[in-house]
C-alpha cells in the first residue's frame, strides 16, 4: 500500500510503499477514502526536519534534557547512537483519517466491517487505529466532511483548557482552520470573541459570524481592540492558534488578558 513518510533527518516527506498493518487487539483495520492535511502541524514536521541539529535542539528543549539525562546514565556514544536510530526511522504523517472499517481485532465491539469511521489514522491506505480512536461518521455527513472533526477536536481541548463561561470575552490568536473552528466553538459556549489575524479574508469570515476582528495587516493594535472592548478590565481568556516562533503573541495575550485570566497556547509560538 501507499503511505506518506517523512525522514527526521533530513524532512524529505516520499510517497512510501509499506505493507499493509494488520489489525492487532482493541484494533480496527481501516480502508481510507479520504485523509486531511493539517497544514500548521504538517508544515511544521516538515520544518523540524529540515533544521540542522543546532535548531532541532532549540525547538525541542524537553528532548536535549532527555538526551542529556541518558547521556548521564548510558555514556554519550549510547545516547549519540539511540538518537541517531530515532532519527533514522521515518514518521508517519496525518492524523485525520476517514474510512471503512474492513476488520475488527480481538476484543473489539461496537464496531462491524462496513461502518464509515473517522479516527486520527495517518495518511495511508489501509490505517490500523485503536478503537477508542475511532467513531462512526453520522449519515448525511460525507467522509471529506467527518475528516474535520480531528481538527475540530484539538479547538474543542482548547477551548475546554480556557474554561469559558457565559458572557465571558475570548480572543483567539490566529484564524487559519483550527482558529476558525475555536471561533465558532467560543461562539456556541455564550462568549463574545475577538479574532486575531494577518489574513484580510480569514478577518472578514469571523467577522460575518459576529465576532469583532483584529487586521494585524492594517496595523491594528489587538490590545487597544481588547482593551476597548472590555472597558480597560482585559480578556478573560486568550486561545493562541497561530504557529509562530515570534514571541509577540504571547506577549500580547499577557497584556489583553485581566487579572487571573487564562492563556492556552494551542498553536505553536515563541516562549522567551
């Protein structure tokens, strides 16, 4: 079967040839028909990859203090040779798979060859995902569709990890697909929503939704609108969506945000 790859080493992404998985206990065994690209997270693989060994260490501090803890235990030419062996394995992409389920393994119920199924399989023609990772896609809903939900879940953990409340004002930090879904999401919880983008386009779609938008691309500063907006007290909340290494999100978040308020970093940004 076909599946797309990626090299840690080098961030050369290939269309692989791989035998089919086999589906092993608590397992579905899954035909893909359709398969979304999460461009933030993808893209941003992709960059890791491509980064010298200098810049992977930077975006991966928690890794270096692993590495430098194995090196403590098991000598340097151990850890140097594990990381080597961990960079050479290739990484499957994707996580956001629509499909049919074709087999069932050992203690799986609930679920029958032939049921549509989203789960968060790779990109791949035959995936094998752990039931619990998997629900059946709702008639009237085609299978390009039900591949949103993954993405649609990552909005709804951020949202849940910000805690809104009726009548509370949320600002999310990048509109692109997470974003936008966060809007809506913050939108159906009661809240008023600033959002912050770049893209003109994206501004305009939150806007017709009711949501009062920030064009960083005009020069708008995000904290007035903020500021303005709640009479000087700050934002209750800030979801950052965005995937940056700029600091200024963040920063900006801390500044809009009023005493005690809550920042969820769902996207990627610079923390220093």
């Amino acid at each position: 079967m076909k599946q797309i790859l990626q090299s840690l080493k080098t961030g050369r992404t290939e269309l692989a040839d791989v035998p089919v998985p086999a589906a092993g206990a608590g397992q579905l065994l899954i035909r893909t028909s359709a398969s979304l690209i999460s461009a933030g997270t993808e893209r941003s693989l992709v960059g890791f990859g491509r980064a010298n060994w200098i810049e992977k260490a930077r975006q991966q501090p928690d890794k270096v203090k692993m590495v430098l803890e194995k090196a403590k235990t098991d000598g340097v030419a151990a850890t140097l040779s594990a990381v080597q062996s961990k960079l050479d394995q290739p990484l499957a992409l994707g996580y956001c798979n629509a499909g049919r389920v074709v087999r069932a393994g050992a203690c799986v119920d609930g679920f029958s060859p032939g049921d549509r199924v989203i789960s968060n399989g790779k990109h791949a023609e035959w995936v094998a995902v752990p039931k619990n990772l998997c629900a059946r896609i709702p008639e009237g809903v085609s299978d390009e569709q039900a591949t949103f939900a993954m993405v649609g879940a990552i909005g709804l953990q951020g949202l849940r990890l910000a805690v809104p409340t009726l009548g509370e004002t949320i600002v999310v930090t990048g509109l692109g697909l997470i974003g936008l879904l966060t809007v809506q999401l913050a939108l159906a919880h009661g809240c008023r929503v600033i959002g912050i983008d770049f893209d003109s386009g994206r501004c305009a779609l939150a806007q017709a939704w009711g949501v009062t938008t920030v064009d960083l691309s005009k020069g708008t500063d995000p904290v007035a609108v903020a500021m303005e907006a709640t009479q000087g007290r700050g934002v209750d909340a800030v979801l950052i969506t965005a995937a940056t290494s700029s600091n200024e999100p963040v920063h900006q978040a801390a500044s809009m945000c009023r005493k005690r308020g809550r920042i969820v970093l769902v996207g990627v940004a610079g923390l220093s």
